[in-house]
C-alpha cells in the first residue's frame, strides 16, 4: 500500500495530537461539556505565491478556489470542549493558528498541547477562499476536508475522517488511514491520481475522455468500474488494472479494508 507514512509521522510529531475519547451519550465524550470558542481571520495576498501548505489537527477544513480572488483569505473557529465552561474559557488561548508568508508558499499551523485531559478537547474549523490556481496540500489527523474548484495539484494526508474532492483539475494525491476518500478530479495529460488508505471507501469520477494506466487493488472488498472502457484489462479478486486512453498519466487506488468504486463522467 501506498499511504505516505513518513509525511504522517512527520505530521503526528511536529503538529501534537489531540486525545480523542467518545461516549454513547456525548459525541464528543465529554459529560455535560461546556464549549468556548473564538474566530479568526488573517488575509494575503497572492502575489508571489503559487501553493498553500496546512497542517491542521483536528475540525473541519473546507477550501475553496476562486477566479474572483487575488488574495489568500483564511478564516475560522478554535473551540474548546470542557467538563466546566471556567476550563473551557481558560485554555481557548491554548490554541494557536499561525499564518507565515514563506515567499511562494502561505503556511499555515495549529498548534494546541499535546496531550490534555480527557475531559477537554480541542478542535479548529478553517473555511478558506484563495485563487483557483494555486497548489494545496493539507495535513490533518481527525475531521472533514473538503477542497473545492482548485486547478492545480492537491496533496492530502489525513489520519481519520473524511475527504471530499469535487472539480480539482490536476494531479492529486489522497493517504488516509480511515474513513472515505470523494474525488472528482480532471488528470492534466502526464499527470497521476493516488489515492490510498488502509480502512474505508475510495469513490473516485473522473472524464471518461482520462488517459491514464489504471490499478486498483485491496484486500477485502469490491472493485466497481462504469461508464468507462478499461484496455487490456487485467483483473482477479483484488485487483483490477488496464488503460483508459492513451495511457498519458496514472491512477493508483488501493485500500485493505473497503470498497472502490470509479466512474466516468
């Protein structure tokens, strides 16, 4: 399996965890929990820049593209859940959200502790608008992320939680470790689609106009092809591989645990 272990590990230890516990009561596994937020906002411009790099933790990330925009508009939620509302005020100044203009690239990190008590968690929500051709790569360990109308390539490396791709015109990559990869991705000629995860659903359209060489593969679960021609299709209970087109670029998709379905649009 393919999944960027070295890039997530770098991840886990600069960028501390959060301890995550859950109850049947409470989604959040916090009895009676008591929650403190405050937002944010921070704006760059683009001049200059030609890809954006963040490294959440845990919450929902969605960003979008936009021709309309010359700028990098970042804004959100920190919140604290805590078993007193005291608490829960006390440690929102715990998390921080740091923005750096590094010349080409905008980066932006959560930071918050590394290891709080179970009756407190913490999470950031980040909703970001910035010009549709700039590159994205995102890192997060718990949550939702969305990306939106980008073309350029994206990069993702996520620990659990969902991600949502929808009109990426460009190379992406996708390593999660659990819970479901969405992707609607255009492949430039000569460019590659990988995503990869160890439990969970990979449902993947693309152009039936792709030219690509095609793999699939997993160890329990189903491979679903339709609505495009595979060419020279190779295929046993696990995996599946072929060419669609001309065989420009490449797609790579496997899971251990789950299902893959890819479709043509």
């Amino acid at each position: 399996m393919n999944i960027s272990i070295r890039h997530l590990l770098i991840l886990l230890l600069v960028v501390p965890a959060v301890w995550i516990s859950c109850s049947d009561d409470d989604p959040t596994g916090i009895d009676q929990a008591f929650e403190a937020e405050e937002s944010f906002y921070f704006s760059v411009e683009v001049d200059g820049h030609t890809h954006l790099d963040l490294e959440g933790i845990t919450g929902a990330i969605v960003i979008t593209g936009s021709s309309a925009t010359d700028s990098i508009r970042i804004s959100g939620v920190k919140r604290v859940e805590s078993s007193s509302l005291e608490d829960a005020q006390q440690h929102l100044p715990d998390i921080e959200v740091n923005v750096q203009d590094l010349g080409t690239e905008v980066s932006v990190v959560t930071t918050q502790p590394g290891f709080p008590p179970d009756y407190r968690e913490y999470e950031v929500d980040y909703t970001i608008t910035l010009p549709a051709t700039l590159a994205i790569q995102v890192g997060a360990v718990a949550g939702t992320i969305e990306i939106n109308s980008i073309d350029n390539d994206v990069t993702v490396d996520h620990v659990s939680g969902s991600v949502d791709l929808s009109e990426i015109f460009g190379s992406t990559s996708v390593g999660l470790v659990s819970g479901e990869i969405d992707g609607t991705v255009t492949l430039p000629t000569g460019g590659a689609i990988t995503m990869s995860m160890v439990t969970g659903t990979i449902d993947l359209s693309i152009p039936v106009s792709t030219s690509a060489e095609f793999s699939a593969s997993l160890i329990t679960g189903e491979i679903t092809v339709s609505n495009l021609t595979i060419h020279d299709r190779v295929e046993t209970s696990r995996t599946l591989s072929g060419t669609l087109g001309a065989g420009d670029g490449s797609i790579s998709l496997a899971t251990t645990t789950g299902n893959i379905y890819v479709s043509g649009f």
